[in-house]
C-alpha cells in the first residue's frame, strides 16, 4: 500500500483501490481502476501485483507504483528477480488521471522506490522520487530528471561520469 496523506492506496489482484472517509465519517473502499485502467491493469501477471511497490509525492499529487510486466523466472519462491522491476504504472490524485510507462532492464534493474524531499532550507535539492537500482554487484539511488543523461552502459557496468549539483 501507500500512504496518501494518512490514507493508503493498495493493490490486490481485482485492481487498485483507495480508502476514504466519507460524510458519516464511515471509510470507504473506492475502486480507482474501475471504468479507467482496469483492462491495462488486468494484463499486469498478478504475482507482479503482489510485489509491486509504490511511493506517493504531495508535491505534485502523484503516485508511482513499480510492478514487473512479466512473471518472474524461476519458481514462485524465488527471490532473485522478484523485486526487478520494469513497468511504473503513475496515478495523479489530483485530477484522477493514470499513466503507464517503462523502464529499460537491460543494463540495470530497478529495486524499489522512495519519495525524498530535502530540509526546506534555499540549498535544498528539489522533492524527487529515487529508484533503487542494481548491476550485478552494484548498486544505486537513480531518479528521472533528464533523459539525455547515461547512467549504465549496455555491458551492465557503471558509466564513467562527473556527476554535480549546481547549488546556484
């Protein structure tokens, strides 16, 4: 699940859902797939539904939910692939939108996902969701923010680069 402002969204293997106060002050279970992406969602392998892992930005009022498009190798107690990911399935709940996009596996893989925000403070880098990503034995924080930029070569290893922030 993740946690939205105090109220979790959740997968299961019907679709996404959140829970919501209503009036009465009762929570309610809503179904978020139902009538928008339920047909996408629905070609997601369910055991991919079961370890997807999400985290939410209250800047921008978006989630992002990793999932893998395919069934994983091996057998269903295998660990070793479970959690490479290469689907993100983005959910706006601000104005209720969806929108899938993926991830190239091939020289790295992405592990999980988190939400970061700096101190607040004017030398503060922006709010950004980080990746935990893997090369064989390495392993990384990545983000997206510029496409243009090359972190992995297509041997699986590490780029050489210069990497800074310009605190201007």
């Amino acid at each position: 699940y993740v946690d939205v402002l105090g109220l979790p969204y959740f997968w299961n293997e019907e679709g996404i859902y959140s829970v919501t106060p209503s009036q009465s002050g009762q929570m309610i279970v809503q179904p978020l797939t139902v009538g928008t992406v339920l047909s996408f969602y629905n070609n997601i392998p369910i055991p991919s539904r079961q370890y997807a892992r999400g985290a939410y930005n209250p800047i921008n009022y978006t989630i992002q939910w990793l999932y893998r498009t395919t069934v994983e190798n091996g057998t269903k107690t295998s660990v070793g692939n479970r959690y490479q990911y290469d689907g993100v399935l983005v959910y706006n709940t601000f104005n209720k939108a969806f929108y899938p996009y993926s991830v190239d596996t091939n020289s790295a893989s992405i592990n999980s996902i988190t939400y970061i925000q700096g101190p607040g403070s004017s030398n503060s880098f922006d709010p950004v969701f980080k990746y935990f990503a893997s090369s064989g034995t390495s392993v990384t924080l990545a983000d997206i923010h510029d496409t243009s930029y090359v972190d992995w070569q297509n041997t699986g290893n590490p780029a050489n680069y210069t990497s800074y922030r310009d605190w201007e």
